[in-house]
C-alpha cells in the first residue's frame, strides 16, 4: 500500500498554533473588555462587545474560570478574578521601580512628593512614589486606590480618553463631593478635559484633600495608561509654582511615555 503523497500543503496539524494563538488573543481581550468596564459584564455584553458568538464567548469565559482569571458572580455575571491579582502587583512594583529615578529627578526639580499611578478600572492606584525632604509633605501608600473624578492623576488619566469612555466611568464611578471643590458634574468635567489637553497637564486643587494641591500629567501607550504628579501642600505649591513645574512634569511623562512604547528595561 503505497504512503501518501505529499502536495506541498498545510498540514492539519499545522494550524493548531494559529488557532491556539486566536485563542489567547481572544481570552486577553475578554479580559481587557471586563477591566474597562468596571470589573464584570454579562455574557450577552461580552459577546456583542468582542463581536464574536456566544457559545465562542462560553467556552473561552470558561478557560479563564477554571484558571481563577474570571469567576462568575450570583448574578450569572463574570467579574475579574483573585488570579489577577498577584500578577497585577507584580507588574505594579516593576513599573514602579522602572519608573523611580524618574521620580526622583521629579523631586529634585519640584522639592515635592512624586508619585506614579495606573488606571485600575474606575480608579487610580499608586504604584510608586518618591517622597520630598519637607518636614511637611503629602504622600501615600502604594496600593492606594484613589477615584479619578478628584484628583490630579485621576483627571490626568480621564483626559487621555476619549470623552464618551471617560463620561462613562464618571458615571459608573459617581462624582461624590469631598470638598468644596470637587467637580461632580460631567459636564464641568468634560470643560476640565479641555484646559489639560490645552496645559498638558491636570492641576487637582484641593479637590480631594482640603489644603492639598496636585500636579500631574499622563503617560498613555496603546498598552498602558498610568500618571507622575508632584503634590504639596497648598500653601507651598500655589499658581506661581505650578505654572513652573508644571510644563517639567509634562517633559519627564513624555520620555517615560517613549520609553514605555519601546519596552521596559529588565536589567
């Protein structure tokens, strides 16, 4: 009995990787789709928002669930699960130590606490942070989540969005007053949006902390979107001040911003 002959095709077995490669783009991108909405989505939403059917949706959403990526609430919805979470601190702490001798030169020119943050959802968290040699200074704890709607980095981040995302996690999220002068309404907030594009930069003025101004200004690749600011008490860092330090900030973000599209350093 004679072998088979070959004719210089694909073999079958040969397609396998590609399928498995679509499969992990797809599962990924599952998982992209329930971090920008918050956290959790139904199966009908997934579907239509991934453009694929639903039974494809099923069976990757239960790959993701058996592997502790996703799990499925009460509701028959599926949130983000606890396997992220070591992962996600991880990469937080790389970025972060990536991202410190920027934060220092940030503090050396400022005189003030530097801080990096990444969008997390509807909110902002601080990986990193750089804290000023004033007997009196503001900083935070990394792992800090803060919202975005009142503070430097989190309007830093709205901004570099586009207006109907970032109405969207407004909404999502609330707009609560925590002091007088905090912006609670969208609209305001979408005229906020305008005045950083035009700067560059986004100025919390005592909008989460009375007495507590924030400078910061956004660093966005396709892949990440996080934010440097520099915060100080009011006193110290008035109109004057951030006018200067401002535009600086906006220069240390867009060499982060380049080093970060060609890839993180790991030595």
């Amino acid at each position: 009995m004679s072998k088979p002959t070959s004719t210089g095709g694909e073999h079958p077995g040969s397609r396998r990787p590609q399928s498995a490669v679509q499969s992990l783009s797809r599962s990924l991108g599952l998982l992209s789709l329930l971090r920008a909405a918050g956290g959790e989505m139904g199966l009908s939403e997934l579907a239509a928002a991934a453009n694929l059917k639903q039974p494809t949706i099923h069976r990757l959403i239960r790959t993701l669930v058996d592997e502790g990526f996703v799990y499925q609430l009460p509701s028959r919805r599926y949130a983000l699960g606890p396997a992220l979470i070591p992962l996600g601190e991880t990469a937080g702490r790389m970025l972060g130590a990536w991202a410190l001798p920027a934060l220092e030169r940030l503090v050396e020119l400022s005189g003030e606490t530097a801080k990096l943050a990444l969008l997390d959802g509807s909110d902002a968290v601080y990986v990193a942070q750089v804290q000023s040699k004033q007997p009196m200074r503001y900083f935070v704890d990394p792992g800090r989540r803060v919202t975005l709607h009142c503070t430097g980095i989190g309007k830093a981040l709205l901004a570099a969005m586009d207006d109907d995302t970032a109405v969207a996690i407004l909404k999502r999220s609330g707009m609560p007053a925590f002091t007088a002068n905090t912006i609670t309404s969208p609209d305001r907030m979408l005229e906020e949006f305008e005045r950083i594009r035009k700067l560059g930069y986004a100025i919390d003025d005592s909008e989460r902390d009375i007495s507590v101004r924030c400078v910061a200004a956004v660093v966005a690749t396709p892949k990440v979107l996080a934010a440097i600011s520099v915060s100080a008490p009011a006193a110290r860092l008035d109109a004057r001040k951030i006018q200067e330090i401002g535009p600086k900030i906006r220069s240390i973000a867009d060499e982060l911003q380049v080093s970060l599209a060609d890839g993180i350093p790991m030595d």
